[in-house]
C-alpha cells in the first residue's frame, strides 16, 4: 500500500514539474521578430511582345509570282529579295524606253553637229547676197540718175534688196534656234529629258517586279505562293522590324493611379517563366477600355532576350513604390489590417499586448510599419490561438 502511494505522489510530482511552466509561464508561441528590410510595391499585370510598328509588304503593280525565297518566322535583311514577279514584259519596256534615250541624244547631236553650223552657213549666205543686191541696187541709182535705165530697173533692184534682206532675218532666226539656248536645242533637251523620265518609269516598274525588305527583321505572316496573280492592294507578307521592342499591357484601371512614365519593371514570357527581363513603362493611355475596364501600357525593353518573339504572353511586375531598409511585418499578423485603426500582438513582459501600428508602403506579403512598433519586437501571430492580455512563451524567427 506504502508502495502504491509512494508512486503515485512521484508521478504527481512528475506531472507538476512538466506542466508547471505551461501552467504558469503560458504555452509555447513562434513569434515573429520585426525587422528592417528593402520594401517594394508592384503592380502586375499581362500582355503580348509587340514591335513598336509592323510593315505591311505588298505589290504595287499586276502580275504572276515566279518565286518565293522567304519562309514565315525566318529573320530577313534590309534589301534581301522576298518575292518576285515575273519581269519579262517589264524588261523588254525598259529595253525600248532606252531606245528612245538613244534616239533622242541622236538627234540633239545632229541639232548641234549639222543643223547649227547649216544655219551658220546660210547666214553667212544671206549676208552675201543681201550685200550684193545692195551694191546692185546702189549701180542702178547711179544709172538712173544718169538717163541710162528707168524706173522699172531700179524697182526690181529695190525688190531684189528687200528679197535679201527678208531672208537674211530668216537665216538669223533659224540660228538663233540652232544656237545653245534656241528654241531648237530646247525642245531636243525636253524630248531627250521626257525619254530618260520614260526610261527611268520603266525601270521603276521593273523594280517593283522584286519586293525587297525594307529593313531587317522578321517575317510574321507570309500570304503568297509561286503562280498567285497579284494585285495592288493586297497584304503579302508582314515584317516586325529589328530594333527596339516593347510590351503591351492591359493594368487594372484601379491600379492608374500607381502608374508613371519611367517606372521599371521586370518580365517573363509564359514560355520562359523562369527567364526575367527588364523593361520600363514609357506610354500610359489617356483613356480607360470601358468593356475590360482597362488601361493600356506600353513598356520598353532595352535588350530584349533572343528567345522573344512578336505577340508573346508576357507578365509584367511594374515596380510603383520602394522604401529603403524600412521597418516591415507579414501582412497575416494584422487585425483590421485594411482600417485605419490595424493592431498587432505583441509580446510585453510574456504577455500578449495590443498594439496599434500606423502603416506605410504595403509590398508582396509584407507592410512598411511607420509608428507603434520597433525593430527586434516580438509579434504573435493572429493565427495562433492567443488571446489578448494572455501569457505566453516565445519561440522567435525572423520575418
């Protein structure tokens, strides 16, 4: 009987000295310890890779493809051959527009060769003959004065003189038309000007038989094949230009008042999820998308990773707020953390206390604490089953 008694009171004993801290010190609690750390805010949101333009490649003239060199999704170089079209008509217009080029320099250089230095000598004969008829003229008077011919002799002199005269005027004319500057040589460099302006509309055309890229980049759409009969009018191939690229996004109009030019960013393409890359938000839209209740943001992204490629799914973290080594908690030990009166528990002197805070920047999980906690205080969670004013004992981590 001594026995059983003596054991029992060794396992009350036992049981007090294992409950006794629980009893009087309160139960065992993980606290978390207020810390100071880089707090950032972002706003997120996705959208699709766009090229700050995209070129519509098309024909501007009628005619039948004869070759294709290009495949869609293949990156092309500025002047690099994407289509063409059959030329041979085009070429034989070219042939003959320079045939004209020909004909009309052939016949500047008789202008200036042959009917110039005519004209010269025909002048050069007017004036001999207007000379003589004048002499004559001049005889006839002296004979008609003297009584040795009549009148009608010296009017035939004076119609002589007249004839002479009246073509020298003509001669002079036709070799200031001959002469540079003439209205001869003008209208041969008009004709000679209007064939070369032929020749040069001929090969115009003759280009327009090869479409060429414009600028390096790469093929997103590609809409013909060798033997289409093409027309003008008509979308053929589109380019996404080298260079620059950006993300389109469409943000939560809630979220407008937290967007400004300038902000950075990180990104992912849905493919690449793990990849990360930086942009930067350089456009905003004035307006609001009244059906997705929407605002559009474009992003620039500096050096765009080589695996992005047009109309991608993209995520974006737009960074709208940072506070450098600030004091922070998780957001999960709040209570009434979205009132102005948000309180913690803190543990004072190994009693649950509560504590009004004054909040500040609210980043992902945690919240920027401005007034009413320092750092290395110990917080009790508001999932623990702690009531106010309790005792407790702390098991603390860090936040």
């Amino acid at each position: 009987m001594r026995a059983t008694y003596l054991i029992g009171s060794i396992a009350a004993l036992a049981a007090v000295v294992v409950l006794a801290p629980g009893i009087l010190l309160g139960p065992r609690v993980q606290t978390i310890v207020v810390t100071q750390r880089d707090l950032v805010r972002t706003v997120v949101a996705t959208g699709r890779v766009e090229a700050p333009h995209r070129v519509d490649l098309g024909t501007q003239i009628v005619g039948t493809v004869t070759r294709v060199p290009v495949d869609e999704g293949q990156s092309v170089k500025a002047g690099q051959n994407l289509v063409e079209l059959d030329d041979r008509e085009l070429r034989a217009a070219v042939r003959e527009a320079d045939v004209e080029v020909e004909q009309a320099q052939a016949h500047l250089r008789q202008l200036r060769e042959v009917q110039r230095p005519v004209a010269a000598q025909a002048m050069r004969q007017a004036r001999a003959t207007l000379d003589n008829a004048r002499a004559q003229l001049g005889r006839q008077e002296d004979l008609f004065r003297q009584g040795f011919v009549g009148q009608a002799a010296l009017d035939d002199a004076n119609k002589s003189v007249e004839l002479a005269d009246a073509q020298m005027r003509a001669t002079r004319k036709q070799l200031e038309s001959a002469q540079a500057g003439g209205s001869d040589e003008a209208l041969a460099m008009a004709a000679l000007d209007q064939a070369r302006a032929n020749a040069e509309l001929a090969r115009a055309r003759l280009r327009y038989a090869t479409i060429k890229a414009p600028l390096d980049g790469v093929l997103i759409a590609r809409d013909v094949e060798r033997g289409d009969v093409v027309q003008p009018g008509k979308t053929l191939m589109v380019l996404s230009p080298s260079g620059e690229t950006q993300l389109v996004v469409q943000f939560d109009e809630k979220n407008l008042g937290l967007l400004s030019l300038g902000q950075k960013a990180l990104a992912s393409a849905d493919a690449f999820a793990s990849e990360r890359f930086a942009a930067e938000v350089v456009y905003i839209n004035p307006g609001v998308d009244v059906q997705r209740g929407s605002v559009e943001v474009k992003l620039r992204v500096p050096s765009p990773p080589t695996y992005l490629r047009q109309d991608m799914t993209v995520s974006v973290d737009v960074e709208v707020a940072r506070s450098n080594h600030a004091l922070v908690i998780p957001i999960d030990l709040l209570h009434d953390a979205q009132a102005e009166t948000a309180w913690v528990l803190k543990l004072e002197s190994g009693h649950a206390q509560r504590q009004a805070v004054k909040l500040g920047l609210r980043g992902s999980g945690f919240v920027e604490v401005l007034g009413g906690l320092n750092a290395g205080d110990q917080l009790v969670p508001s999932s623990a089953d702690v009531r106010e004013g309790a005792r407790l004992r702390a098991v603390a981590t860090k936040s």
